[in-house]
C-alpha cells in the first residue's frame, strides 16, 4: 500500500508511487537504512539511532542508541517467523536479535571479523544469508548459532544478496563492479556470472517470488530484469529501462513526428527518449575505437580501453529518396508517392544517418538510428595536424553528406554512404584562421555557411567549396542554428548577445540583447511561447556549450542561458515574448518538429524535461515583455509534492480570469445551471407518472431476524399489549405540518431588506422536484400565505429588472403560474403585479429582439453581398 523513502533526516511515505500521505520527522542524522515490518517502519541513521514509527499515526513507537565506534548499524532484517523479532548487523562484524515489542536485546552473535554489509532471509527458516566487507558470504543459522557454508567473491564487499525462491538453490551476490555472482547451495560452488551487469555498483538484486526473474537496479540510472531460461543456469537480459548515468549534454529531436529525442550524455552513451512511452525508448550504445577489437574485450582488453570519450555535438538526419530523383517519372502520381513511401522507409537503414563529436578527438562517429548501433566509418581528415579536435558537425538536408569542422580550422565534407571524404573548404585546407565553432547547409545544398572564432561568418559554394562572402561579427560566435525553410541564421556571441542574418541578403537583421550568461542553445517555432512543465525522463550530466535551433516557419527563437533563463524572441516584432527562470542553468534545448514540446537538458540533472504549448490548449495573449521585466521561477521536478501543490495553486490563481457576475446593467446574463435543473420544470407531472412503479411495492415476507420470546419453559413470541397502541397516536401534531421551510423564512426577510438574494441562492441550490414543493408551500392551502405570493412576484421583478439569471426567471415565472394562476386571477393586488411584470417582460423580449434582427440583418449581408 505504501512505499517508503528517506531523504536526509526525513522519511516519507508515498501512496500510489506520488501522493505523499505521511512525514516521520525525529531523526538528528542521515537515515540510511529503511525496513517496513507491518504496521510499523524500522528506520536507522548514521549517528546511531533505531527508531520503530507506527505507521498509521507517524508517532515513535521505540527508539534505541548504539555507540557507532561498537556497533554501527549497517544492515538489519526481520527473520522469517520470528514475531517482533529484528536483527541488526553492524559494520564491526557483530549481529544482535532485539525484541522490537519489550525492547530487548535477545542474543548477540560474535561475527566473522567483517563489517557486515547485507542481511538476506533465505527460504529456509532460521537461515540467512550474510554479506559482508570482504567478499564473504556466510549462510548462518541463527537458532543454532551455526555457519553452515560461505563463499567468498573476489571483486570486493557484497552488496546485495537475494535467494531464488521458484525451485533452485540459488544466490546472487552483487559487486561494487556492476558484477553479479550466482552461487549454488547445494554443490557448494559457482554455477555462473554476469560481468558488467551494470556499469556501477549493484545497488539491489531481488529475485521475484517464486518466478526465475531477478530485478537489478544500480547507480548507473538502469533497471534490468533477467531471466533464468538459459542452458547451465544461465540468465540473460529479458526488460531494460535506463538513462543516462551522467549528465546530459546535447539533445535534438529525431525525425518529423517529434516522438523520439536523441540525447548525448557526459557518460559516452547516445539514446533516445520517446515522448510517446518508454518502451519506445533506445539505447544506441557506447562508442567504441574500433569495432573488431571490440569482439575481443573478452580476451583481455578491457572496456575502458575500448570506449570513446563524451559526445560533445552530433547531428541527425532521415534520410529520403526525394520524389523528383525517382527514375519511374512515367508512373502516375500516386505510384510516385506509394514508390516514394516505400523508398524512404527502406533507405533509413542503408547508412548511417548520425555523426557524432567527441570530446578531445579529431575523428568522428556515424551512427544508425534503425539498427541501433554505431556505424563502421571514423571520418578523419587526410593530413591533419596533431592536437586538433573536431568541434562541429552538419548533415546536409538530402542525408548523403556530412560537413564538419575542427579546431584547427578545417572545414571537411564526407559521403556519409562510403564515408570517403570528398574535399575541404579554403585555400591552404583551412576555412578559417581559428577554432569551427558552427556549420550550417542550407536546403537545397547550394551554401555552405561556417563561423569560427576568429569573428567571421563565411558563406561558400558547397560543390565548388569556393568563399563567395564573409562577414564580420561585433564579437566571437559561440554556436549558430540556420532555420533551412526561411533562410534565418541565428548566432549566439560571447559578448551574451543574438544575431540573425538572412543568407539571402547577408544582412543582419536582428539584434537581441538581455541575457546576463552564456547562451547554451537556441531553438525556434512559430507557437514556442509559454510552455509549462509535464515530465521528465531518466538521463544526468551537461557541458556548457552554445548550439541554437529555429522554428518550422522561423518566426520564433527560443534560448537558453547560464543566467538560468529561457526565452522567447519573436523575429518579426523583434521584441522578447516570454521569459522564466529555472532552478538549474539549462545547457542545451531542443523544439519537436510539431511544436507541442520543448526538451531541456539542465547542469547536473539526469533527466531530459519536457514542456508542453500554452497555445495548444487555449489562447495566449503574445505581447512584447517590458524591458524592466522579472522573471517568474518554474519548478522543476524533483521538488517536494507540498512545493508543487503551492506552485500549481498559484499559477491557477494567477491565470484563472475571474469574471464579473454582470457585465453590464444593460445586457441580459444567463445562469451557469445546467439545462436539467430548469428546462424540465413545466413536465415534472410527466416524469413523475413515467416514473411511477407499475407494481405496488409488496411487504416483506420474511420475518424480523431477532423475535421477542415470552420467558417459560414452552418458546411463544411476544405480543404488543394494549397499552402500547393506545401510546401511539397515528395523528400528526399541527406544529409538524405548520413548519416553514427555510426558504419560505428568507423570503419573508427579503420582503423587508429588499434584497432577494439569500432565496434566489437556496432556489438554485434545490433540485426540480424540490422546487416544486417549495412553490407549493407559498399558497395558503400549501402553509404559506397570500402575502408570500406577492413576494415572490417581486423577486421574479427583481431578477427581470437586474438582467441575471434571466433563463431562471422565466422558468421560475412559468411554474409559479402554472401552480397558483386559479387562485391568482381571483386577486386583484396580485393581477396588478402581474401586469407590471408582463410590462417589464415585454420591454426586455424586445430590446432582445432588436439585438437579434440586427444580428441577422449583418450576418445575411456578409453571406450575400459581393465584398
């Protein structure tokens, strides 16, 4: 039912995976180990403290002290059986069996001079299984005080044990390494091992009840699920659910649906996160320096020789047959289509659509996204110099080729199919004098646009890689982002400031200036603004570097800072639209190609978060922000369930219009009551006789359960004397029939403060049938009064003449006629009323009326003349 957790000092128990529903507060140190035992939680600290909390009320049932320099407490576990009964291991090698329920200390086992790490009840009763510092692993008997076998693993402490419960007699044992150790209990020995389960240390292992399954989890942000069907005993990966175990430090959409994310972490992984679900989710692996010598790492080379380090920049590509390229040009069009269709699907996974970075490498990767797995190209240049890193890359829009840029000043393109390199760009093999910092292609593969540090943007002919321009920049460009549909150019400079340029003008033609950091990244949309948080997807770490993105149609920039800021330009406004602060600095930012998402990587946080569009849900209002504007601080996830419960509450408080009852004196304002409460108030009869049972309904045959018995030897049922019929009297007394209801009482009030609303609020509150009874009540016949007629003809008045609740009025007006008309048209006072109401009533169908002809007047010009 309940899940717990412990951050720092407090311990906190979620129901359903996110609703927390209760706190324990009393630890003075860091909680570090949890064990919930029925209605109660065990819960230790670092300083030495055992507390027993009940769980229901959070109140401390027990606490017990231990001296950490005798007995730390590292490890604890209910025995199987054993009522009330803990044992506690301690990083000095002892055990000691307490009695939760009178607090005492039952026995005390010497240990095997080893801090003991993990406490692990085996299927057999009385045994458990004892991990501890060394790498030993002892299988005791605590009834008898006896060490039955142990084994001993040689990659350091144990930590985690866990039993196979479904036949076998099997243990697994985790290693700091990311190691798993399966240990026979019968045989004595070691039945196999997986090397490398996880890339950090086995934080839990758990073999499920009575199934061959056994869940893995580790510090390298991955859950593994493995099953036993192998032959020997062997397992293997069944379910995988991971992110990045480091920092993110580039993300880009993948594809036109905006479903899928490419992420690059600091961890030298590249995945993708699909926004749809997680089984979606892929996992393209680490780089390796070459594939062939990867097959042998089993023969002595190990996995850090083989790795690349980080992925600092990549770009993707899908790419596409065009439909002008297709040689069946004789074909109709639909065959065109159906022949491009089935082209493009088949060509993704031809070649490498992926080229990567990586960090302090002159060489870089091919990727493919279809097979997942990285390609058999390294693109280096001929002839380069030593030290040089490649800083920058660029797939041209047809997916065929590959530009990048390096730190020497190269600028190279390569076949992306054969992964030959194709020529460079500049005299000397140098396109500029300092370090690539961007590289752009335009659509149609005609431009080549590079910048560097050295102040110049330069434009070149991609096939005769001939300088057809430069320009000179205010300042160094940290990254740019060409928009390829509208031409728009967008850099980032060091001085913090933004610069578009139109690459058919070479003009500048946009300045932005605000950000008090480095711009990290840079993305555009023509919807981007206002975007609010939804989820956040398992990843780590960031590098600080200045990438940029552009919308479909260009009309928006979004970018991000390490000010911790994000925001919002529009391009032909020229003013900023949007701006909010984040808690972590975001490094880098990317837009789905639909528009409905925005994913940001943030400094230090695993998680890939996802905002979705305002202007998808509702209309937002885009004005251009003051220039003296603050910023308003989003939360991320992570936080406290009481912190976003506040934020949520104010942003609904803030954004939620709050309307006036009226408008205008002069305008008619309809009720919020739903059709159902008013529209049927003239057919209760109907329902009522639709309604109706068609057979009575019968008494129960069955008699009452408990019968009073008269006391005597032979059992009779007791009978009701006289006397207690004659007490109870089948006559109502007047004063029960004389009641007035409350809503008669406000009325008779109202009559004297002029005011109707207290009844008009209780009449809304009342049901049709209840209305019914409360119009009955107001004739004499009913309990009422003549009087109460006439004041309910005054409140009707009243609403009439206010414009509220018009739709109300009439249908109140129509019952009440329909009920007391007879007995109204015999009074005179009351049929003066009713005149002055019919007046008011006419005067307003007709100011109506007017409104509505003239409506209709302008509705069938538009529609008919010629404009």
């Amino acid at each position: 039912m309940l899940v717990f957790a412990a951050t720092g000092r407090l311990i906190s128990a979620f129901a359903r995976n996110k609703e927390v529903v209760m706190h324990y507060n009393g630890h003075e140190q860091e909680v570090r180990l949890l064990l919930p035992l029925g209605d109660q939680l065990i819960s230790a600290d670092s300083g030495g403290d055992v507390i027993v909390w009940d769980v229901q009320s959070g109140e401390v049932y027990l606490r017990l002290h231990f001296d950490p320099s005798t007995f730390d407490v590292s490890a604890m576990m209910h025995p199987s059986t054993y009522l009330n009964k803990v044992l506690l291991g301690s990083s000095q090698g002892a055990l000691q069996l307490w009695n939760i329920k009178t607090s005492k200390l039952l026995f005390t086992f010497a240990g095997w001079s080893a801090g003991v790490t993990v406490l692990q009840q085996s299927p057999a009763v009385d045994v458990v299984g004892v991990g501890t510092a060394t790498g030993r692993i002892i299988i005791h008997n605590i009834r008898l005080d006896e060490t039955l076998m142990s084994f001993t693993q040689d990659w350091g402490p144990i930590t985690s044990l866990s039993f196979r419960t479904d036949g076998p007699p099997i243990v697994a044992s985790g290693s700091p390494q990311g190691h798993i150790a399966f240990w026979d209990l019968e045989r004595h020995q070691l039945v196999t091992q997986h090397r490398h389960a996880h890339r950090t240390s086995i934080a839990g292992a758990t073999f499920l009840q009575g199934e061959p399954i056994l869940v893995t989890n580790g510090a390298d942000n991955a859950i593994k699920v493995w099953i036993f069907d192998q032959e020997g005993g062997g397992a293997r990966l069944l379910r995988i659910r991971q992110g990045h175990s480091a920092p993110p430090t580039t993300i880009h959409h993948h594809g036109n649906d905006g479903k899928n994310i490419l992420s690059a972490g600091q961890d030298g992984t590249l995945q993708s996160f699909s926004t749809v679900h997680e089984r979606f989710n892929k996992n393209l692996g680490h780089g390796s320096v070459n594939k062939k010598k990867e097959k042998k790492k089993k023969k002595g080379l190990t996995y850090e020789e083989l790795r690349l380090p980080a992925i600092t920049a990549f770009s993707s590509c899908e790419h596409y047959d065009k439909l002008c390229r297709s040689p069946y040009r004789k074909r109709s069009i639909k065959a065109d289509i159906v022949l491009f269709l089935f082209t493009a699907v088949t060509r993704q996974s031809d070649w490498d659509g992926i080229v990567a970075c990586h960090r302090d490498r002159l060489a870089t990767t091919t990727w493919n996204y279809q097979r997942c797995t990285m390609g058999a190209h390294h693109l280096q240049p001929p002839g380069s110099r030593r030290g040089a890193i490649a800083t920058a890359v660029d797939i041209t829009s047809c997916g065929n080729f590959v530009v990048i840029g390096s730190s020497c000043g190269r600028v190279d393109v390569y076949n992306l199919q054969s992964g030959l390199h194709r020529g460079c760009y500049g005299d000397d093999e140098k396109a500029h004098n300092s370090v690539v910092r961007g590289i752009a292609t335009d659509t149609l593969n005609q431009l080549t646009l590079t910048t560097g540090s050295d102040w110049l943007l330069k434009f070149w002919r991609f096939k005769s890689k001939k300088l057809e321009e430069e320009m000179k920049l205010n300042a160094a460009p940290a990254s740019m982002k060409l928009h390829r549909e509208s031409g728009m150019l967008a850099l980032a400079l060091d001085d913090f400031t933004l610069v578009v340029v139109d690459i058919e003008t070479r003009r500048v033609v946009r300045k932005f200036a605000g950000h008090h950091g480095n711009i990290n990244d840079m993305v555009g949309w023509m919807k981007v603004l206002a975007y609010i948080h939804v989820t956040q997807y398992a990843n780590r770490k960031l590098n600080v570097f200045i990438p940029q993105t552009f919308s479909p149609d260009g009309r928006w920039l979004v970018t991000v800072a390490m000010d911790c800021t994000i925001r919002a330009w529009d391009l032909p406004s020229g003013s900023l639209v949007d701006c909010f602060l984040v808690a972590t600095a975001p490094v880098s930012v990317s837009l789905s190609p639909t528009g409905d998402f925005l994913a940001t990587a943030h400094v230090d946080s695993l998680g890939l978060y996802l905002w979705t569009n305002k202007s998808l849900c509702g209309p937002v209002g885009l004005r251009p922000l003051p220039a003296d504007y603050q910023p308003v601080v989003e939360t991320l996830p992570g936080v406290t369930v009481e912190e976003t419960e506040q934020e949520v509450n104010s942003e609904e408080e803030e954004d939620v219009y709050q309307s006036a009852e009226q408008l205008g004196a002069e305008l008619v304002t309809l009720s919020l009551l739903p059709e159902s409460r008013w529209k049927s108030l003239l057919h209760l009869d109907e329902i009522k006789k639709r309604n109706k049972p068609v057979a009575a309904p019968a008494a129960p045959a069955a008699a009452p359960f408990f019968l009073p018995t008269v006391p005597g030897l032979t059992p009779r049922f007791a009978t009701q004397t006289q006397t207690e019929h004659e007490t109870q009297s089948k006559v109502l007394n007047w004063g029960v029939l004389s009641q007035r209801s409350e809503f008669i009482c406000t009325l008779e009030s109202a009559l004297t403060t002029g005011s109707f609303d207290q009844p008009l609020r209780l009449l809304k509150d009342c049901g049709p049938a209840a209305l019914s009874v409360e119009l009955n009540s107001l004739a004499p016949e009913g309990g009422g009064a003549r009087e109460l007629l006439l004041v309910f003809i005054q409140m009707i008045d009243s609403m009439l003449a206010s414009g509220r609740d018009f739709d109300l009025a009439h249908a109140y007006l129509a019952l009440f006629l329909k009920l007391h008309l007879r007995s109204l048209s015999q009074d005179a006072i009351a049929m003066e009323a009713l005149n002055h109401l019919l007046s008011r009533l006419e005067k307003s169908w007709a100011e109506l009326q007017a409104s509505f002809d003239q409506s209709l007047c302008l509705l069938s010009y538009a529609k008919s003349a010629l404009l």
